[in-house]
C-alpha cells in the first residue's frame, strides 16, 4: 500500500510544449492562397461564360417595341468608370444583373461573334455583351460605336473574337427592324487616349468597334467598317438570319 501511495504522490514529468512552426503556418497559408488562385480563374470563366448565355438568350426574346422604349431610356456613358474583369465584378454581375437596355445584336460570322447590344457602358453590360459609347447615336448612321471587353481566360467570349477579324470581313448590326451591313475596312492597335476615333465625320457612316488589348488595357483594338446596307429584318438572307440568336419571324 505505502508503495502504491508512494507512487500517486509522484508527479508526473511535465512534457515539453511543441514550439509553434512559423513555417509551417506561412507555407500552409500561402499554398491555400495559391490554390484559390489558382481556382479563380476557371470559376470567373464559367460564370462569364454562364452570363453571356442567359444574356443573349434573354436578348433573342426582345421585341421591337421594347427596343424603341430603350432607346429613350438614361444610360452611364462614362468611358472612366469601365473595370478590368475580376471574379468579384462578375460574380456581382450574375447575381445582380440590373436593368439591361437591350437595342439590338452584333452578329460576326467569319469570327463565330454574337452579342446583344445595350445602351451605355456600365460594367455589368460589358461583361454580357457590347455597349453603345455614345447616347444618341443610330445604327446605320455617322459613327456608330460599340465597346466590350476582351477576355484572356477564353477568346470565345464577348469581344475577344475581334482580334481574329480581318480586312474586308462583313459586321452585322440589327434593331430588330433593319439589318445593316458594314465591311471592315481597319484593324489596328491605338493608345487609350484616341478618343476621337469614335467621333462622326462629316459624310462618312462607319462602325467602331472598341476593345482592350491586355488585361492592364494598355492600348485598345480599334476596328472599322463602312457601312454598306441596310434592309429590312423581312427582306435578309437566311445565311444573314442565321447569324443572329433571333427568331425574325416573331419580332414585332
């Protein structure tokens, strides 16, 4: 017994504390960063590709009359106030698209582009389709201008196609009551500050077409087209109709 006692009164060693492994911790952190890194770019390719679908599907359902209501609606024309496409824009953006003024289709064939076209240069309609950079401009008429990004991650979508397109290559633009076709007649690359290429010249009706070059939009991609026709939607060729995400024989 005294042996037993002896033995519970005997203090058990302490045993030494693990020191805390700074590099450990770092490393740890630093390859969950990196792994969210990583991940981000796939994520912010699939919803931008997610919300250009529901965007163009939305805009095939648009009528005429909805159009003419637009196109005397307010928009944000402000050049300045265009982001760089980031996951945190573009989760914002398929969460909370807003009021998307839709006035028509940009269709492409010889580079596969098909986009809706809204009024004004907001963020969110740039990053689901192209957008008027000026307020009261008209397809078919002067300099009608349009701007969207270009994205890196896939070249399939918004205006990323552009740096594909070639001289002489036809543009289509629709407000669901016309058709008007442009040949492009200029690719080229331009310093953010040459805001005038987007202004009308005396006697000249053209297309501007406006994206950025890199992700930083160190220069822009500017391309032209004069304007060659404009028909009526009733009137187009079917390899024209085909172009567009729209049924023509139900706008009205």
């Amino acid at each position: 017994m005294e042996k037993i006692e002896e033995r519970r009164n005997q203090k058990t060693p302490k045993q030494p504390k693990k020191k805390f492994n700074w590099r450990i911790f770092l490393a740890t952190i630093l390859f969950i960063i990196a792994g969210v890194l990583f991940a981000a770019g796939p994520i912010r390719t699939f919803l931008l590709s997610r919300l250009q679908s529901q965007q163009i599907e939305a805009a095939s359902n648009i009528t005429l009359a909805e159009v003419k209501a637009n196109e005397a609606e307010e928009a944000e024309f402000d050049f300045s106030k265009v982001e760089a496409i980031d996951l945190d824009k573009v989760l914002k953006a398929n969460f909370d698209k807003g009021k998307f003024l839709t006035l028509g289709q940009i269709a492409i064939p010889s580079v596969k582009l098909n986009l809706p076209i809204y009024k004004g240069l907001a963020n969110e309609v740039l990053l689901s389709g192209a957008g008027t950079m000026k307020p009261t401009q008209k397809m078919g008429e002067g300099n009608y201008a349009l701007a969207s990004h270009n994205y890196f991650g896939d070249m399939t979508l918004l205006f990323s196609p552009l740096v594909n397109l070639k001289v002489g290559e036809k543009i289509y633009t629709t407000d669901l009551e016309y058709v008007y076709e442009y040949e492009t007649t200029s690719v080229e690359l331009i310093e953010p500050t040459r805001v005038e290429v987007i202004n009308d010249q005396p006697g000249v009706t053209e297309i501007t077409l406006i994206t950025c070059d890199d992700y930083n939009a160190s220069n822009r991609y500017c391309i032209k087209g004069k304007f060659v026709s404009k028909t009526p939607v009733g009137e187009v060729s079917d390899t024209v109709k085909q172009a567009f995400n729209l049924n023509f024989n139900t706008i009205k």
